[in-house]
C-alpha cells in the first residue's frame, strides 16, 4: 500500500471530516492519523492482483479439469458446497457409469476484477481422477494443523 493523500497538521474538523469523506468514502482509501497528518492509504495494482488472486485461491480449488468453485449455485438459486454437498453424488454416478459433467473455469488475469466468468468456463465430464483429485482436496482441507514449534 502506498499514500495516496495526505492533510498535515495542523487541520480543523471541517478538514479533518472532508478528508475522511472524501478519501475513504469516495476514493475507498483507508485512513490513517499519524502524529503529523491524516494519510489516505490505497493499494497498487500489485496489491489489488496479489488480493485478486488470493480471492480466487479461497474460492476454488485446481483439478487436472480446470478450477472448481467451492461454492456453486444450483439452477434454483441455492447455494452448495461442491465438495461436501455434490461431490458424494457425483463420485456415485461416476461410479455407476453415467456420465456426469460439471463446469470448471481457467484462472484468470488478476489485473482487474472478473464481472462476467463465462469466459472462463467450460463444461466437463468427471473422470475418476477429477474424484480422487477432490477427495485430496477434502482431505487437504480438514487437515489438523499443527501449530507448536518445533
């Protein structure tokens, strides 16, 4: 983050307040007072990507078949979690041959935010490697973590 504005001191409450509303409500800055001025702090588009794309690592995970989301909406609007709701039935119908497909997506720039990700996705057919991809997922997931030192 770097500063994006600054009111030094010494400053009046009408400054003081027309700062903060403009920096902060406006430009979305974070504000911060420090003993000389009032700073507006913003990210750098470095700062956005690296933000972008943690986002995206929280919200899907990689597959040979491409990026599923976590959490997907059903065709009713309903929320589910890919991996404790509809991977158990997925793996039952792959399991008895029926051939199920599902949408994955390729990661995308992170140089701004993604408003429509149909350009990203594809339909695909679960494989059983896809299955035993997500059940190590899951796996990963609930791992305990150990945070004594060593």
């Amino acid at each position: 983050m770097e500063i994006k504005a600054k009111l030094n001191k010494p400053y009046s409450d009408y400054e003081r307040m027309d700062f903060i509303v403009e920096q902060n409500h406006i430009n979305g800055y974070e504000i911060r007072e420090t003993e000389e001025a009032l700073e507006a702090w913003g990210y750098t588009d470095a700062d956005k990507a690296a933000q972008r794309e943690a986002n995206f690592n929280k919200a899907f995970f990689s597959t040979s078949l491409g990026y599923v989301r976590r959490s997907v909406t059903m065709a009713d609007g309903s929320h589910k979690d890919f991996l404790s709701d509809l991977l158990p039935v997925i793996s039952m119908g792959v399991q008895g041959g029926m051939p199920v497909n599902i949408l994955t997506y390729d990661k995308p720039p992170f140089d701004s935010d993604v408003e429509d990700w149909t350009q990203y996705q594809h339909q695909v057919v679960v494989t059983p490697q896809f299955i035993q991809e997500c059940f190590a997922t899951l796996a990963n997931d609930f791992a305990p973590i150990n945070e004594e030192n060593e």
